[in-house]
C-alpha cells in the first residue's frame, strides 16, 4: 500500500448503532454516513476492554489489557510499552495529537511529538477508587458520587458543558492544524489524531441537538428490569441500572445521549471538511472510530463496562485510497487492529515485537472472515471480578469469574436476548468457547494479578478508607485541561 498521511478521529463512548450509516433509524449522522459511503465500514468492530483508560491503552499499544497492565481508570497509560506514536517518531514520521487522550500524564513521553491541549487522568491519579474490587474483605466501602445509570440519567438536561466546549476547541484546532500541513506541502506521511470527549456523559447537550430528538419519539428501553427482566448477577453488582426513574425520564436521556452523537458529528465534520479545504483529501486516509460503547438504557444500564453489544461493539471506518469504497466488513475486528494499520498506512515499518493485531486496511482488501475471533476483557470500576468475552463466527461467549457465563447466537439474537450458556443443547459449544478462552488466558490468575496491581496502588494511596474519603463528593468526570477552560 503507497504510504499516506493518516488523520485518525476517534469520539468516545459511541455505540456502534448510534449511526445512520449503521441503520439507527433515528440518528443524523450525515458526515460520518458519507465517510462509511466514500470507504469501508466494519459492521463487527469492538472494544477490548470497555471503559476509556484501558482501551486507549490497547489502541495506542497494540496490546490486550492483561498484557499491558493497564486495568482501570487509575492504572493509565504511561510511555512503558512502546505505542505507535513511538514507532512512527522513530521512523521520522511527524505525530500529533489533539484533544482527549486519558493516558497518565503529558509529563510522560506518550509517544507524541505534540500533545495540543492533551486530557489525561485527573492529576495523572484518576479514579483510584475504582480499583477497589474486593481486595480487603473487611471493608465495606461508602458509595462516593461516581457515574453510573442513575446518576447519568438524573442529570440529562440541554445546555453547554465544558466538553462540549472542548470538542468544539479541538474540532478548531484540528482545522489549524490540516491548514497549517497543508501549507507546508509535501513531507514524510504524517498521523494526526483527532480525539473528541462527545458522546460521553453527562448528557447534557446544546438545545439546538436535543430538539432533533422529541422524548415522545423515543422506543421503550429493551429488556429494562422495570418490565421484569432480571440481570445477570455480574451485571447487576455494577449497579448500572436503576428502577426508580419514569419512561418519560429515561426517553429524555435517550434523546440526549442522540444529540450527542448529532454534536459529535457536526465536529467530524468540521474537521472532515478542514482536510478538503487544506487540499489534503487525496493525500489522507481517515480511521474513525470509538473506545467503546455505551449501553443507552438497554437492560436499564447506562454507560459502559459490561460484555453485551451496547457497551463492547464500537463503530470503525475507514475511508482514503485503497480503502474499497461502499464496502460493509463483516469480518470482525477490535482496536488492537489499529496499531498494524497506522503503520501500514504509512508506510513505517514495525519494530519486530508480535502483537495480536493485523491491519485494517488488509483486512478490508479480503473477502470477509466472519469467523475470525475477537477478545475482550474488563477488571474495573465495580466489578465483582474479571469478565471476558469472545466472539467467534455467529457465537460471543461472555466468562464471569465466579458467576455463569454466557452465550448468545448473535445472527439467531443480535439483540443478545436469549443466554444459551445453560441449555444442554450448547453446553458442549460453551465448552468448547471456554477451552479457546483458556488457551488465550487464565481467567482466574488473570483476575487475581489484576486486583494485587489494584490493591499495591490502593495500599500506596493510604488505603481504601482513605481513597474512598477523598472519593466521596467528587467530581466524577475527567476534568478539561486549565490551559482549554481559560480560553473557553
């Protein structure tokens, strides 16, 4: 492939369906529709660990969670393991990026040349309280204010937030930046990365993006434990789902959370139409795509961390030259394909370590390979214990350390409703879904090296009385950079 500069947009929390190129029959996403028009879209694409810090870490790395070491959202991404970036300088590659990138600090070498208004982990600490999993028997923590359905859904409103502020300065940003390459001309392939806050929570969103989506218009929420359905036992020890908000309330959440996803759009658009406007498009490959994803009601949770598809399956595009045009891939694929793939659209060769990723751009070049195995794994925030899934042909088998696993047949039950792990008629297929998961892992040892890693860095801050004092009453939400709320 002739190497090109690649400008790489990536939202956060944005469920994969929340398009209408992916045929959400009420989201306006018209820039996004039009790129998936122009490239390829991967109808299969996921996240490898469902919440920001970790899949940041996995996407900058190449690396599964429980190879890193990043586990949660105080274990962030620190320059230790080699990134793309890193490998990109090496090669002389100009690298950049603007806006959210949740890694631990820009005092550490991230493998940036340029991090233009970066967001990191709050104080390079984040949220030390999540990783407190059960480690000290003997305490029973206070719940400090921290996100989760009830908080999220109480607090949808219209209105400006200082991240909606923020993508709007990064989106601005991004459009000096491809004017400015643009004027500079020719030069070795370059990556941008493009890194917006939309359509995370909280759902507060402009009014003109609200008014989009009537409450009135808004489907029932599926399978919402208010109709009865009872939640997985590991689901439920989230405490993402609340009972006592009204239909009405949880439509106007849902509406929000849209607008968002039409805010965000307007912003890929912004910088979509900066990259014509600089005269780059011929020279540009784009990647789109997202952290994870976001559960929007579905089983009365909001926001991530669980294995189902709302929270796992993430939006991927690419568009540019060689990319096959009006393309839908159903061969699944997850962000630890996206360190391959910036190589191989640039041109920069590898640095000889293995990692489980393979190319995007190759892969969207081959007939489709419905069967090719994904991974996913989480050890954060509320967890009882480690959940794993794998999804392979028609099958996603979720694990749960000490809890009953999972099956679903997603082309019989796409909406995952259906859990075939405890009929006899598949046991011997949810046997076998776990003999290939431990042959990747062991789910228990993997579950207990994840909580001493947790424990050290809990007992470093004074333990998990003194970590949960300084929790309560905060503020749950990663701060915008001072240098950006300045000029806001």
């Amino acid at each position: 492939m002739e190497a090109k500069n690649l400008l790489i947009i990536m939202s956060d929390e944005h469920n994969a369906r929340f398009m209408g190129a992916a045929g959400h029959p009420m989201a306006r996403t018209p820039h996004l529709d039009a790129l998936a028009a122009g490239g390829t879209r991967f109808t299969s694409a996921y996240s490898n660990c469902p919440i920001c810090v970790p899949a940041r870490a996995v996407f900058a790395t190449g690396t599964y969670t429980h190879r890193n070491g990043y586990w949660d959202n105080a274990i962030a991404y620190d320059g230790r393991v080699p990134s793309w970036g890193h490998r990109l300088r090496a090669a002389g590659r100009r690298v950049e990026s603007i806006g959210k990138l949740h890694f631990r600090s820009n005092d550490d070498d991230n493998g940036f040349q340029v991090e233009h208004i970066p967001m990191h982990i709050k104080d390079g600490v984040g949220m030390v309280q999540g990783s407190i999993r059960g480690q000290y028997p003997d305490f029973s923590p206070p719940e400090p204010r921290r996100g989760g359905g009830p908080s999220i859904v109480g607090s949808a409103m219209a209105g400006e937030t200082s991240y909606t502020k923020y993508d709007r300065k990064i989106a601005e940003m991004a459009g000096d930046w491809l004017s400015a390459a643009g004027e500079r001309g020719v030069e070795a392939p370059w990556v941008l990365f493009v890194s917006f806050v939309s359509p995370h929570y909280p759902l507060t969103v402009p009014r003109e993006y609200l008014d989009l989506y009537p409450p009135a218009d808004m489907p029932h929420p599926k399978l919402d434990p208010a109709d009865g359905h009872e939640l997985h036992p590991w689901s439920a020890r989230l405490g993402l789902a609340n009972q006592r908000f009204s239909f009405e309330e949880k439509a106007f959440a849902l509406s929000a959370y849209l607008g968002l996803c039409t805010f965000l759009d307007d912003q890929v658009g912004r910088v979509l139409a900066a990259l014509d406007t600089a005269g780059l498009g011929d020279e540009t490959r784009i990647l789109y795509t997202s952290d994870h994803g976001e559960n929007a009601g579905s089983r009365g949770m909001w926001g991530k961390s669980v294995m189902y598809q709302e929270a796992t399956n993430i939006p991927m595009i690419l568009s540019g030259a060689g990319v096959p045009a009006g393309r839908i891939c159903e061969t699944p694929v997850s962000l630890v394909d996206a360190y391959p793939s910036v190589l191989t659209a640039t041109g920069t060769p590898g640095d000889g370590e293995e990692r489980p990723g393979r190319s995007l751009f190759d892969i969207a070049a081959e007939p489709a390979d419905p069967d090719r195995p994904v991974f996913g794994e989480y050890h954060a925030m509320r967890s009882p214990s480690a959940a794993y899934f794998l999804r392979e042909g028609r099958y996603k088998y979720h694990y749960y350390v000490g809890f009953d696993a999972e099956l679903y047949d997603l082309a019989a039950d796409p909406e995952e409703t259906v859990n075939l792990a405890a009929d006899p008629a598949h046991a011997g297929l949810a046997a076998r879904f776990e003999a290939k998961l431990r042959e990747r892992l062991d789910p228990e040892a993997t579950d207990a090296r994840a909580k001493a890693d947790q424990k050290a860095l809990v007992d470093h801050h004074g333990g998990p009385e003194a970590v949960m004092s300084r929790a309560a009453g905060g503020n749950n939400y990663t701060e915008v950079p001072d240098e950006v709320l300045a000029v806001l």
